[in-house]
C-alpha cells in the first residue's frame, strides 16, 4: 500500500503550523514547491489503523482564490493540479475565535469533492470564555467530519488522527454547501466549465463547476498564474465582460452567497463571543502600537537584535573559527608537507570554516524572527514600518532583513521570507547585499588607519573637534544604507514595478512562542543552509584555492630552497640565534608565497585585470586581492598580506601591512595608495558584489542562476562606476 | 443615517459596510476576508502617523492603510 498523502490547510495565524508539528513530531522534510520559492513542508504521519501516511503543509492562506504563482500553490496542492500530486485526503484547520472568516477557505476545499477532516481549533479558548460550539451541528452543515482541537495544548490530536483514518477508509467525498448561483454569474459558470481541463475535473460536474468558479475569481488581464490552458483564460476574460455588460458583479455575488451561508451556520452553531476575547491583546496593543510608546519600544527590539547578531554571536563565531584553525593544524601535523596537506587545510578546511561560520548569527536572526512570528509581534513590526518602508517601495516586513544586513547579508537574505510577496522578497533580496556588513569593517579599518592620518596627527581632525578616521567609517555606513534604499528605490520603480500592493494585515492575538517551534525553525533554517548553501560556497572556496595555488611547477627568479639551506648552514656555523634564523626564513618564505602567488592563475587573472581596474586606481595586487576578497571580504587582508610577501597571518591591525601599503608604489615612482585611492578602494568594497555566500545564499533562495548572476553584475557595475567617479572626480580636482 | 468612509471613522465607531470600491484584485481580497456589503465593520484603531488602522468584522481583525481606506463606504448607526 502507498503511504497516504494528506493535506494540512488553514488562514494564516490559525493554528495550523502549531497543530503540524503536534501531528507529526520532530522530523519534517523541508524544501521547495518545484519551481517557486515557496517552502514546503511534510513530514510523517502516523494513524491509528496503522497506515502510515505523509502529511503536507499548505501555506496559510485566507482563499483559494490566486493572482501570483505563490497564491496559487493552495489550490494546486488541494485539488492535484498539474504537476501536482492529488492529496489523499485533507484537513482544514478553523480558528474557532473566528469562525467565520476560517469557514471561507473550508468551503472552497469542501466544493473541490475531497476527503475533508475539519479541525476546530483554539477550543481551550472557546472553552475558558464560555463558548458553546456545536460541533455536531457543524458537522451537520458542512457534510465532514469536525473534530475539536487545541493545538497550543495539544489537545484532540488523537481524535484528529482517527478521524483521519476514518476518512481515509471511507469512500464517501466531500460536497459543496453553498447553492450554485443563477442568471448572469450562473450562466458565466456555466459557460467556462466546459474549458476545465479533464485533469482537473478528474470527470466531476461538481468539482468541475467548482474549478470553474475559481477560475473565474482568479483569472483577469494580469495575473500571473502558471499552467492555466489558453483556452480557459480566454473564455473565462469574456465570461467576466459578458457580467459586466450585464451590470452585474461577480465578484460580489459569488463572495456574498459564501457570506451569507456562513453567518447563517455561525448564528446557528455558535455562542456569542465576548467582547473581552481579546483582552490582553488589545492591552498589549494599546502599549505596542501606539504612536508614544510602539515606535521607541520598537526601536529597543531592533536594537536588541542587531546587539545579537553583532555582539552576542561574535563568541560564538571565534569559538567557530577557532575550533577550524585547530581542526585544520591538527590535520596538518598529520599529513605529509605537500599539496595534498595544502588541499586539505587551505582549501577543505577553510572552506567547510568559510560554511559554518555564518552558523552563530544564523542561529541568533532567526531565534529572534521566530520569537517576533510566534509571538505575534512581527505583524505589529510590520504596521508600524508599513509607512517608511513604503516609501521606499518596501513593505513593513522588509525592516528586519534590511537591519540584520548590517551584521551580515546571509541571514538577511533568508530572512526575507517572512514576506508573502515575490516581487518584496526579490527586492529585498537584491538591496540587503549593499548594507555595510561586519565583513566590510577589517578592510575599512585597514584602509583608514593606513592612508588617513590618526587623530593625533596633522589633518587628523575634522573642524578641530572630530576624527577624520571615525567620521569616514561613519560616511562609509551612510553612503552604503543611503546608496541601498536608493536601489531599492529605483528598482522598484524598473525591474519590479509591479503594483503597490495596498496593504491588507492581519494582527493575531499575542502567544507566547512555544519553545519547541522555535528550536525547529532555528535548525530547519541551519540545515537547509549548510546542506544547499552551504555546497556552493565549500565549490567556491576550492576553486579559488586552486586559482590562487596552480600552476605549481614555476620557473621561479630565486632558488628559495637552496637559499633556506644556506641561511640555516651559515647562521648555525656563524652561531646567529635560533630566533633570528627562524626570523630569515619566514621573511624568505613570504617571499617565495608572493611569487608564486603572483604567478599563479588567480594573480595571472589579477594582472588580466589590471586595465579595467586600473581606472579607478587600483593595480593589479589590489585586483588580486579583489580576487581573493570573493570568498569573503575580509579575505582581501590576508591575500594582500601574500602579494606583499608578509605571509597570510596579518590582520587589518598589522602595523607593517599598513607600512607596506603606504610604501607601495607604482613602476613610475607615484605612491599606489593614495588618500583618493584608498576612498575609491572603500567606495568599491561598499558596492561590489564580491561575497560568493551571498551569491550563494541568494541562488539557494531564489531556486536560480538567473539572480545571483544579476545581484553580481548590477552590484559590481554599481561598484565600479561609483569608484570610477571617486578617483577621476578627485583627480580633477586635483587631489592625487 | 449617514454615508461615511471607513477612513474617516473614529476608534471606537462603527458602521455597517455598503459599498465595496477599489481596484479588482484588492477588491477581492477584501471581499473573500469579508467586506461583503452589509457588514458590521468596527474602527478598533487608527494610527495616523503610520497611516494605518485597524477593523473589526465578524470577530476578525483587519488592518489597512488609512489611505486604501477610502474604498469602503459605510452606512452608520448614529446614536446621537
């Protein structure tokens, strides 16, 4: 026997994930809708009878109705569509506190002719206010099963289950409740359910009327719905003009008729609410989102969680590399000196390090987002946001991924999906990148303090008063948010223009997040990045080891292991200290690790470079610095400390890289870095998309090549413009 | 009784919904979380900073823009 597949349907905010993971425990596969960016959920399910089966989380959603590729999951998953499996049978989940809104998708499912479970949820709380639910009753109207839960408690799981079972033994299918409408509307239907595709219908009249019905809602001039045969959108555009010629409204008509059976049933199966339902909510709210105290206490929260991806996981992230370093040198005491050893702990190694160290401020973002989501409060976040954001050309949602791109871009960008909509999320995702992450910051400092003079020095000050360094890291944090809602702006004027969608928000009661959920999302979001991410990133680490390593066999100016022989022969014979000697052949070793970098294919691509980077004042070790910089900005410090022959252990506090840099001159005699130079050198780093992660993580997101390719070259052509005004603008005007 | 739009209710105040504006496909949206004409709509909150405010019908609650408000002509009870 196959195992049964079930659906789990529910509104947003009704309970649905909670009463999931009751059903199904631990182990939930997660992954994507083929196609789309849409997660999908499923996970055992174990019944009572002993039939196994697999139970699929459907996004939470008010209709079945679609306009956009993401709304219409919901109907495709329910009824089979396409390329879509048909559900073996589906449980509809119903807020109980508001029953009327949640029955609206329940009788859209119960039309499609399925195996229906009804789940009637937050009983605790209809319980506790006294409010009697006939469920026998409502069972009656709707023609299923209805079974009392409470996912929050964990009651009637069991119950759930067995009626599962039940209607899985079953033959007997689900009908519609609400009469089919006559004159216009009626004839309208009619007319497009012959267009229904056999597929779809699977031979029904019911269903078929039904889909019909759908279609009708759904369909207009710019949808954006896939799979829909040509045939069907024709007949159903000239169906609505026909209703409309007729004066009359269809959607309206077909909208009421649902309304109007709905209230009748509630009026008949259901107590009166009280008004105090939402007491705490509602006092809550009156702190939260009021004008006075909601935007500081707003302010606070987001203060909390950029205090947590900066400071709180920066522990956890030396406690990350460290354990790599350690890792990597025991490996390299073990295996013998040669290339493999080199794979193993500069490529292998580094890059396995280069996956896990985002882990501590992946964990951290989403420990706080699924607080903020569980709660409720993320919905309050994205009232009070609505406004700012909108003018932007973002939706309140966008604040949190646009914040936490100050601490890093990767968990930003997976932080976009608490968004419904694709074309937020794609825009968000394309503009979190510009903000000035933690990784930017070495390389900031190691300019600043290198071609700026300190606040003790001459210039040092700005209007005697301010430090010329610290009000240029300042500028640099300015430049990159101004220059991100900038292209926020403009692209959502251009590449995804689309309609401002109004807003249409729902605030659920305040929960306490359930500790459980919370640990899930953390590790669920963990995986998927180590285990999709997390590969493309390991690819590239390795790919520029070589780049950076080969070819290997060089004609070399200096023959390094005979000049070593000679350095430890004289100076023993000579009795220099031990220490000196060591001293002489790492300065020989640094050397020789320059030259071959040089030669390598990674600095060959360098000098390649030179010509086109050349105009914005950077030579060819800067490009190869550049080079190495993708696997993570901060990288370019120790790839410099290389090309300039100092090995790889330098930081951006080395005081003889910054000598070095300040040395640096052309074959021409002009010094490399030049004040102008450096700023174009920040201006670069500030814009370019040089962070293969975050290409990576965008690829993993998006499901495709098409935008990391586009993030890459806007952002990069962005960077290189900009830097190009930099350094000819200061030219110009003289500066050198 | 008078006609008024729900943009310009006061928290607190309340009306029974009339007509439904708006382009189709926010439209919809509205009516399928149940703006049908002829239900009791309650200002439950308005924030006129963020431009934002708050509903409640049939036991749901609904936020919108003030600005988007104006789709929804309402029909209110006065009492006074």
């Amino acid at each position: 026997m196959s195992r049964s597949v079930v659906a789990i349907a529910g509104n947003p905010n009704c309970g649905k994930t909670t009463l999931f993971n009751s059903l199904t425990g631990v182990h939930a596969k997660v992954g994507n809708y083929p196609g789309i960016t849409v997660e999908r959920r499923e996970a055992a399910l174990h019944l009572p009878d002993g039939r196994d089966a697999v139970l699929l989380d459907i996004p939470g959603t008010y209709s079945l109705s679609a306009r956009t590729a993401e709304e219409q999951i919901a109907i495709s998953a329910i009824a089979g569509l396409n390329r879509f499996q048909d559900p073996d049978a589906v449980i509809v989940v119903v807020d109980g506190t508001q029953l009327a809104r949640n029955l609206y998708l329940a009788l859209q499912v119960l039309e499609l002719r399925l195996k229906v479970v009804v789940a009637l949820n937050m009983c605790d709380v209809l319980e506790r206010e006294g409010v009697a639910v006939d469920t026998d009753k409502l069972s009656e109207e709707l023609g299923v099963a209805v079974v009392r839960v409470s996912a929050i408690r964990g009651d009637g799981i069991a119950d759930l289950k067995e009626a599962v079972s039940n209607v899985l033994a079953a033959d007997g299918v689900s009908h519609g409740v609400v009469q089919r409408l006559n004159g216009t509307v009626g004839s309208a239907v009619d007319a497009v359910m012959p267009e229904i595709p056999e597929g779809w219908s699977r031979g029904d009249g019911e269903r078929r009327a039904a889909l019909a019905t759908w279609a009708l809602l759904s369909l207009d001039e710019e949808d954006e719905l896939w799979e829909v045969p040509e045939a069907l959108r024709e007949t159903v555009l000239r169906q609505r003009r026909l209703v409309e010629e007729a004066g009359e409204d269809l959607d309206l008509q077909v909208v009421s008729a649902r309304y109007q059976w709905i209230d009748g049933v509630c009026a008949r199966v259901m107590g009166e609410l009280p008004g105090a339902l939402r007491r705490f909510t509602d006092a809550f709210d009156r702190v939260l989102i009021s004008p006075i105290v909601g935007f500081p206490v707003f302010l606070l929260v987001m203060g909390m969680v950029f205090e947590a991806l900066f400071t709180w996981s920066a522990p956890l992230i030396d406690i990350v590399s460290n354990v790599m370093s350690v890792f990597g040198e025991s490996l390299g005491a073990v295996l013998p000196e040669g290339l493999l050893r080199d794979f193993v702990t500069d490529g292998l190694v580094a890059g396995v390090g280069a996956v896990i160290v985002f882990l501590p401020q992946i964990l951290m973002l989403f420990l706080f987002i699924s607080l903020m989501e569980d709660s409720g409060y993320m919905a309050r976040a994205a009232f009070l946001m609505d406004r700012i954001m909108k003018a932007i050309g973002l939706t309140g949602r966008a604040f949190v991924p646009m914040l936490s791109g100050f601490a890093c871009a990767i968990p930003a960008i997976m932080a976009t999906r608490t968004m419904e909509r694709r074309r937020d999320r794609m825009l968000t995702m394309m503009v979190v990148p510009i903000m000035t992450c933690s990784a930017r910051l070495p390389v900031y400092t190691l300019i600043i303090a290198a071609l700026y003079p300190a606040p003790d020095q001459a210039g040092g000050k700005v209007f005697g008063f301010f430090s010329l360094q610290a009000l240029l890291m300042v500028a640099m944090y300015l430049f990159s948010t101004v220059l991100a809602l900038v292209a926020a702006a403009v692209l959502g004027r251009t590449l995804f223009r689309g309609e401002s969608s109004p807003l249409l928000l729902e605030l659920p009661p305040y929960r306490w997040p359930s500790p459980f959920s919370v640990i899930r999302q953390m590790w669920e979001r963990s995986r998927l990045f180590v285990t999709e991410a997390g590969t493309v990133i390991l690819t590239c680490t390795i790919v520029l080891w070589v780049l950076l390593t080969f070819p290997r066999d060089l004609a070399l100016s200096r023959d390094y292991a005979q000049e070593a022989v000679t350095i430890e022969v004289t100076g023993v014979a000579e009795g220099v200290p031990e220490d000196a000697i060591i001293d002489q052949l790492s300065v020989l070793g640094g050397l020789e690790d320059a030259e071959r970098l040089r030669a390598s294919w990674g600095g060959r691509l360098g000098r390649t470079l030179e010509p086109v980077i050349a105009p914005l004042g950077f030579d060819w070790k800067i490009g190869v610095g550049l080079i190495g910089a993708f696997a993570a900005r901060e990288v370019f410090i120790s790839t410099m400390g290389v090309v300039y022959g100092m090995g790889d252990g330098v930081d951006e506090e080395t005081v003889p890289l910054r000598e070095h840099l300040q040395a640096e001159v052309w074959p021409d005699g002009r010094r490399v870095y030049t004040p102008l130079v450096g700023l174009s050198l920040m201006v670069f780093f500030a814009l370019a998309a040089q962070c293969m992660s975050t290409l990576a993580v965008v690829k993993r997101e998006t499901r495709s090549y098409r935008w990391p390719v586009f993030l890459f070259s806007y952002m990069t052509g962005l960077a290189w413009i900009a830097s190009f005004c930099v350094y000819q603008g200061g030219r110009l005007l003289g500066y050198c | 009784m008078s006609h008024l739009l729900l943009s310009d209710l006061s928290p607190g105040a309340s009306g029974v919904l009339n007509r439904v504006g708006g382009s189709r496909a926010y439209r919809r949206r509205l009516l399928e979380l149940g703006f049908v004409p002829g239900t009791h709509l309650k200002l439950i909150r308005r924030l006129d900073v963020g431009n934002v405010l708050e509903v409640e019908l049939r036991e749901s609650r609904v936020s919108l823009r003030i600005s988007e408000a104006t789709v929804l002509e309402l029909v209110t009870e006065e009492t006074s």
